[in-house]
C-alpha cells in the first residue's frame, strides 16, 4: 500500500474511529451519572472534547496499524471513563446499564451513520465532491460501530460484556468470572493470536454491517 492511499484511508477512517469510540466512554459515564456516580464529571470526562479521551495507542496507533495492515476491519479505544461502581445505587444492577451504554451507543452510530449513507446517495451528480467522502465515512462508521458493539459485548472482563455477565449471573458464578479480569485481555489477545475470534466473530461482524449497510438501498 502506498503512502497516498495510506493517507487517503486515514482521512475516511479518522472521523469515524473517533466518535465511535470517544461517544462509547461519554455513554459509560453518562448512565453511571444518571444513576449515582459522578466520578466521570468530577474528572471533566462527560464531554466531547476528544482530548479528554483520545489514547495515544488505542485511539491513534492501533487503528493506524490496522489500516497500514490492511486488517479485514478496524478497532480501536478511548481511555477507559473511570467508574466508582461502589457509588452506584444499586451496584449490581446498575453495572449491567453502565456496561450496556457503550455497545448500544455504537449500535445506534451504525443505525445513524446508514440513514445518512442513504441520504448521500439522495445528493445530485454536482455535489459528487461531497457526496462521495461522506459515502465512503459512513460505510467506515458502520463496520467500525459494528465492531465495537459485538466485540465489547464478548462475555470476558474487563470488556462490556462481561460486566453485563458479571452483573446478571448469581453472585458465586459472578465471583468466579469477575477473577477473570486481570487476565481478560491476555486472553482476548491469545485468541485473536490462534485465530479464534476471528472466526466466530467475523461472519456477525460482516453480517450486521451488510445489514446496515443495504438500509442504505432501501
């Protein structure tokens, strides 16, 4: 891949990357907020300013990899929104609508990012300088959204989805799982290594985003 279509790639894939995953943590935060914990305000993390969350490696250099890799679809994070889930009112239940924000707010950035694919298609032959860029963001903004939603809903802490598991299982089988979070990435790292999530997570990946992508053809 040459540099240019490198540096074409970054500029589609930019804009979306960044507030898939900048509105994912502001969603975490914000429902903690709502139901009891403030640290994400009091730490000036509930806002769109992406410098409060942009991570230099999950936000910047991973997704750039992938990109320069030419990776079947990108990933990448904010910082983590910080939660006291102690100060939640009720902190087992409320863990699980916490964890719940992030991925459901991709899923409803996909939905968006499809109406307004749609839309682009609606523009006339003239604004082809316009209707083309913003095409080819919305189609990045769907696959990225997608990935966020299905990945993070992986039952596995410290990811979403095994919060949400860790917050609906009884309290000994929630025990034993939340033990898993220290070691959660390393596991999720030696899958993708073997190959494994790959395999059971890229059919539902492109399977959502063609979903997506055909309300567009409606």
């Amino acid at each position: 891949m040459d540099f240019q279509t490198i540096l074409v790639n970054v500029t589609i894939w930019a804009l979306p990357v960044l507030f898939a995953v900048v509105l994912h943590e502001v969603a975490h935060g914000w429902v903690a907020y709502r139901l009891g914990d403030d640290t994400a305000y009091w730490m000036g993390r509930l806002t769109l300013n992406p410098i409060k969350h942009i991570d230099m490696v999950g936000t910047i250099l991973i997704p750039i990899a992938l990109l320069v890799m030419q990776a079947p679809f990108l990933f990448g994070y904010a910082k983590p929104v910080p939660i006291n889930f102690n100060k939640l009112r009720q902190p087992k239940r409320d863990m699980v609508w916490v964890a719940l924000a992030g991925p459901l707010t991709n899923l409803v950035l996909a939905l968006l990012s499809a109406i307004l694919l749609a839309l682009t298609m609606l523009l006339p032959a003239s604004a082809a300088w316009l209707a083309l860029p913003l095409n080819l963001m919305c189609q990045a903004s769907i696959i990225i959204n997608v990935v966020l939603f299905i990945f993070n809903l992986i039952p596995l802490p410290p990811l979403d989805g095994g919060r949400v598991a860790v917050g609906l299982l009884p309290r000994p089988a929630a025990y034993q799982l939340s033990r898993l979070e220290p070691y959660g990435f390393f596991i999720i790292i030696a899958l993708l290594m073997l190959g494994v999530l790959q395999s059971f997570l890229g059919p539902m990946i492109m399977g959502l985003s063609a979903a997506f992508m055909n309300i567009a053809t409606f």
